[in-house]
C-alpha cells in the first residue's frame, strides 16, 4: 500500500471508532480471502491519496505454497492483529483512562522503533476513545508516577515495564 487509511469501526449509532492507521507498506484485508463472509466489522477509509496492491485469493495460496516464508509472514501477522485487538478490547473493557493512555503510548513506541516521539493529544483522545483533557490528566499522572517525560508536545518513555503493568 501506498499513501494512507485509517481503520474504523462503525457503531451503530452511526459514530466511528478508529482502530489504527495504515500507511506506506502497510497491509489490511488479509482476512478478507481467508473469511468468506462479504461483511466485516471494520471499515478502510483513505486519508491521503492512497494506491492499494489487491492479491487475488488464488495467487495469494499459490504465493504461500510455492514460498513458505509468506505462509510464516501471514501467521505472524495474524498473531500480531490478535495482540492488537486484545489490547483494543482491554481498553474499552473497563480500563481506565491512565491505563488507556500508557497502552497507546506503548503501541505508538513500538510502532515508531523509538522511546521518544512526538505526541498530538487529540489524536491519543480519537484513538482510545477519550475527551482531550482526560489525556491530559493521563499524561500528568504518568509523569508523576516516573514512566513518562512530557514536555513541549513531546513524550519519552522510560520507565515501558512499569507502565506495561498498570492495573494489570
């Protein structure tokens, strides 16, 4: 893939929750040739002018069986949108909002390869599913606790074991 989406979930009050972001090489929809079904619970929606590869089912199987390192991709993969999708209901579960930030904030971390990143808090707000000013307070309380820098839009991590913990 090429350009940008973001991955949403449609309520059904007619609102959206958005999940993630995928952007340059990212890949969705891999379930969409293994699963049958022509409904899904979320949706792709392109943010920027965005080019998308489609793989036919056929020559997807026949790419996993002549070369069984994509079948190893493809698991790996799948496992990792598993992590993601626990987490995703862990946060809308009953965590709280420090919890809620500190996953996200983690997520963002590893995505990014970095400790250090910089940080939009109406884009944490949009992401966990939480009012500005609660991230805010989230962020407040992280820094105080010692897992978190935050000064001048900017967030660095360091203390990621013990914000993995938080009210685990």
């Amino acid at each position: 893939m090429r350009g940008e989406c973001l991955v949403e979930r449609m309520r059904l009050n007619g609102c959206t929750v958005p999940l993630s972001t995928v952007e340059r090489y990212g890949s969705f929809g891999i379930l969409s040739v293994f699963e049958k079904s022509n409904e899904f619970p979320t949706r792709i929606v392109a943010v920027r002018n965005t080019r998308v590869i489609y793989i036919p089912e056929g020559d997807l199987k026949e790419l996993i069986n002549s070369y069984p390192k994509i079948a190893e991709n493809v698991i790996s993969f799948l496992c990792g949108r598993i992590v993601f999708l626990n987490e995703k209901i862990a946060a809308y579960t009953g965590a709280d909002t420090e919890e809620k930030v500190a996953r996200h904030l983690l997520r963002v971390s590893e995505a990014l390869g970095t400790d250090e990143f910089s940080l939009n808090a109406q884009s944490v707000a949009r992401a966990v599913d939480i009012g500005r000013a609660s991230v805010y307070r989230a962020l407040d309380s992280l820094v105080r606790s010692g897992y978190i820098t935050y000064a001048d839009r900017k967030v660095k991590i360091i203390n990621p074991d013990g914000m993995k913990g938080i009210h685990r």
